[in-house]
C-alpha cells in the first residue's frame, strides 16, 4: 500500500525545506519507516555529525521530522513543489 507523507522539521537551522514523500509498506507504520530512509537521502546533511538523525529517530528526533498529514495512496502528481517544499517522490 502507497502512502504520501507530508512532513516538516521541528528546527531548520540550515533551511531544510518542508517536504511530501510517497513510501510503500504494508502498514502506515512500515511506510513511515521506508519513508525515513528517503527523506535521508533526500536531505543527507540531516543524518551527519553527532547529533544526525537515523531513520529509526528521525520521526521525532530532536533534529529530525514530524508528521503534518498523512494520505493513502500516491498524491505527488497532485502535489506543487515550490522553494520551500520538496516532493521525494
């Protein structure tokens, strides 16, 4: 099963853009976590040093994401990337 997350940081020192990620799992819980491993290599700067995020913590981390809206099934061709939001599709 699709889902597209729609997810935004809880600090944006380096002005890491708000962002829609379509990931698959059987469960929203599995997808979330397919997810995370995206969304890092999306933004690799957010998994390095020592306070990187993985993507076990980066749902909730103290660098790391959180959730806005959840939707099943893939919404990125309704999605509008723009200068401060990215579709990780």
């Amino acid at each position: 099963m699709k889902f597209t997350i729609i997810g935004d940081w809880y600090t944006v020192p380096d002005l890491a853009s708000s962002f829609a990620v379509v990931a698959e799992g059987d469960t929203y819980e599995e997808a979330k976590a397919n997810a995370a491993v995206s969304v890092l290599e999306h933004f690799p700067h957010r998994a390095d040093g020592e306070d990187g995020e993985t993507p076990e913590t980066l749902w909730g981390g103290d660098y790391g994401a959180y959730v806005v809206g959840v939707f099943v099934g893939d919404l990125s061709g309704e999605a509008v990337e723009g200068p401060t939001f990215e579709l990780i599709a």
